[in-house]
C-alpha cells in the first residue's frame, strides 16, 4: 500500500510508493505559490534519494520563476537559520528525518526560519486541491550554490551567551560522535572541534548510510556506547540523519534517554537566569515532568504546546521565553534560532560539564528522576482522530487535556494519547517514578484503544 503523510511536519512517504517526482512537483507549486517570491534556501540530508527529489525541487521553482540557494548537505538548523540570516521568504529541506532509508520528505519553512504551522499548512492543502497554473515571474529562476552554510552555524553557536567557549577548551573534552552518517556528519564534529574537543568519529562519513536504525533512541546507541568505553571519552552524543535531535551517552557508555537532553540543556540556562528573569521553559505536552520540577528548585514554570516543533517555537516568539523544545532530543534556543538544533544542544551540554567541572553521568544522576514508556498502535483504516474523539468522551470525567490529543495527569505519572504527524498510528507515552508504573499505564490504555479499533 503506498503511504504519503501530509501534516505540519511536510510531506513523507515510501519512495516511488507514495512518494514520487510527481508529488514533489505538485508540493513544490503549491508551496512556491503561498511564498510568493523568492529566494529559497534549499538544503537535504545525505540519504541517496536526496539528490534525485533535491533536483526536482530546484527545476520546478526554477521553472516558476523563483530563485534557490542550494546549501547541499546540512542539517535541517542550518537550513532554518540561513533562512532567517537572509531573511529569506522560506526554504525546504529534503529529509525524512528519523524515518528509514526507504522514505524520503520535504519539509517546509517560512520566514523567520520557522516550519510552516497549522493555517499555512491548510492553505498548502488547498493550493494542492487547485494547482495554480501560473509562473511567480517571466523569467526562470537563477539557482546558485553556497558552501558557508555550516560555517556560519557554528559561529553562531559560538557566539551564543551560554556557551562558555574557554571553559570547555580547558576540559579538553574526549567525545565520540555517532551521525549515523547523516547530515551532521561535518557540522558537529567540526562544532564541537571549534569549543576545543578532540573528536572521535563514528558514523560521519555523510554517506548516508545508516548503519543501525536512525532514531536516536537507547537501543540504537549500542555501538556508540561501546566506542565511548573503547576511547575512554568524556561522552558520546548521537543525531538523527538531518541533525536537529541529539542523544547522550555518558563518560560509561550508558545512554541517556533522550528526554533529558532538553532537561540537561535547560539546567545550564538555569544556573545562568537572572532572578528577575521569570520567562518559562517551553516544551510539548509528551515532554517529562522531570522538566517542571527541575525548574520549580530554580522558581520557574513550564509552559507546554501541543506536539511539534513548530508549536513550540511559535510560543517561544510570543513570549519571552528562558529554553524551549521537545523530549525527542530537540532544544530550541532563540538567540540562536527557533528551531531544534544538535549543534546549539551539544554546546549547551558540554559548557554544564565544563562549568560544574563534573561528569555527565553525576549531572544526570542529581536531575529529577522519571521514566517513560513509549508504544505505537498501528490504526488500521480508522482515522486516529476518531478514536481520540472516543477517548476523550470515555474519560470525560478526569478534565483532560485535549490541546493535542488526550492526556490524563495524575499528581506523580500521566498517560497521553496522540496521533502522529509523521505515521499512521497513535502514539501513547507514560510517565512515573518507575518503570513498573509507567508500563502498566501503557498496558491498559493500549487495551482501551485496541478495543475502540475493533
């Protein structure tokens, strides 16, 4: 069956089985008509479709008159912070993401380097429903190349307030960096080389090769694990194949969960916070607790979206915010850009390690401690909205949250229930103080959906 999704998030799918010339093509008018003018930056990871969908997107919006910078291989910031540097229209990037090597995707950005929210992506959809047939100018669009790109985010990150440059060239941080071959593979080694590290490479080839499954969750952190034990490196840090998540593994080779990236990242903007300053963290509601009471011991709140980048960041521009981003491993910085950045989440880190002067497994043993089961219901031919619809009537009486989903929330652990911008499933994450307790959220509300998808 070919599978295509459309949400916020772009369009993905199977190549040639969903995902197709032709439907880059269709996507490509649609979106070059709602931006109107260009310059758009234009960047992919490094799976080997990439270049193939990349050269159908500069022909069609050459052909509609508009003009593209192609950045090449980047990560998915760069192309949103290049973005917002040239104050750019908008860009696309062509990645999947932490999909597999068989699919492929454009993701789609607008001014100010943000991905495109809900009301844009609703008038995508009705440019698809009513191609315009009309060209942006009479004459075809110039495309040209740059090759700075990646320089450029580096000194930005450099440059960031937090990021304590001195003090973590003095460490002479050992860290092992796993790109699984991706789009990170030349910007965070060469990040991280900038603040004075030695690199140890490991999948950074940019070959696009991904040698174990590309999310970078625990169990895909085996063999990074074993090449921080190997090297006897300070830590291990691991991307998904376009670079905007990041995962730790710590000084013994054991990973942390990619819940408490953003949680380590927003301890150094703590420690740093004036106490005048009362902005929230802002994060997504599948986000860990851990995060809350982290900052309550500083005074502060968390403000949580509904899931997706883009809803952070939107609220991270509408209020002054302290950090912001997701429990997949993605921190958003504004002074840099609002977008989920590896190279600004690693800097982070590394500069909480060098100014405490500890081990990232003792920075990690004194933060608040949650766990949190994750699962995936595959729904078939139902819409997962219907079943949410369902749920929220079934559990009327508990008040809850219905931003993004449905989320139950108890003083100590919450279940949510959400469907995926990126698949056709719902996703049900649960937290509490042990693993025990959070299964058995799992356990039974997997039951309650399974019997709503009969």
């Amino acid at each position: 069956m070919a599978i295509l999704i459309s949400g916020i998030s772009g369009v993905r799918g199977l190549i040639d089985n969903g995902f197709d010339d032709d439907v880059v093509k269709k996507h490509i008018n649609a979106f070059a008509h709602l931006m109107g003018k260009g310059p758009i930056i234009l960047g992919a990871d490094s799976r080997p479709s990439g270049p193939r969908f990349l050269k159908v997107v500069k022909e069609t919006l050459s052909n509609l008159g508009l003009d593209t910078i192609d950045l090449g291989v980047v990560p998915t910031p760069t192309v949103q912070l290049i973005v917002k540097h040239m104050n750019a229209p908008g860009g696309i990037i062509v990645t999947a993401s932490h999909n597999p090597i068989e699919w492929n995707a454009l993701k789609f950005v607008g001014e100010e380097g943000l991905f495109l929210d809900a009301s844009a992506h609703e008038k995508i959809q009705s440019l698809l429903k009513n191609p315009p047939t009309t060209q942006l100018s009479s004459q075809k669009g110039n495309a040209r190349e740059s090759k700075t790109a990646i320089e450029e985010h580096i000194q930005d990150v450099l440059n960031l307030t937090l990021v304590n440059k001195k003090a973590v060239a003095e460490k002479n941080y050992k860290v092992v960096v796993d790109a699984i071959n991706g789009a990170g593979s030349d910007a965070l080694p060469r990040m991280l080389e900038a603040l004075g590290c030695e690199v140890i490479r490991l999948n950074c080839l940019g070959d696009g090769n991904f040698v174990h499954t590309p999310e970078p969750l625990p169990e895909n952190l085996v063999q990074l694990g074993d090449a921080v034990r190997e090297h006897h490196a300070h830590i291990g840090i691991a991307t998904d194949p376009d670079a905007d998540r990041l995962a730790v593994v710590d000084e013994c080779g054991e990973p942390l969960v990619e819940e408490y990236t953003l949680v380590l990242a927003s301890s150094l903007a703590l420690r740093h916070a004036p106490e005048s300053d009362t902005s929230p963290i802002i994060t997504n509601l599948s986000t860990t607790m851990a995060l809350d009471d982290l900052a309550a011991r500083y005074g502060r709140k968390v403000l949580r979206t509904p899931v997706g980048e883009i809803h952070v960041a939107k609220k991270m521009r509408e209020i002054p915010s302290l950090i912001g981003g997701e429990g997949n491993g993605g921190v958003i910085l504004e002074a840099c850009h609002l977008g989920r950045d590896s190279l600004v989440a690693s800097s982070l880190i590394l500069t909480l390690m060098a100014e405490t002067g500890r081990s990232i497994s003792d920075i990690n043993n004194d933060l608040p401690r949650y766990i949190m089961v994750k699962h995936k219901i595959s729904v078939g031919q139902k819409n997962p909205k219907d079943v949410l619809e369902q749920l929220a009537l079934r559990y009327a009486d508990q008040q809850p949250n219905l931003a993004d989903g449905v989320k139950l929330t108890w003083e100590d652990s919450w279940v949510h229930f959400r469907a995926s911008n990126t698949e056709p499933i719902i996703r049900v994450f649960a937290e509490g103080q042990n693993t025990k307790i959070a299964a058995e959220l799992v356990e039974h509300y997997t039951r309650e959906i399974e019997r709503l998808l009969e």
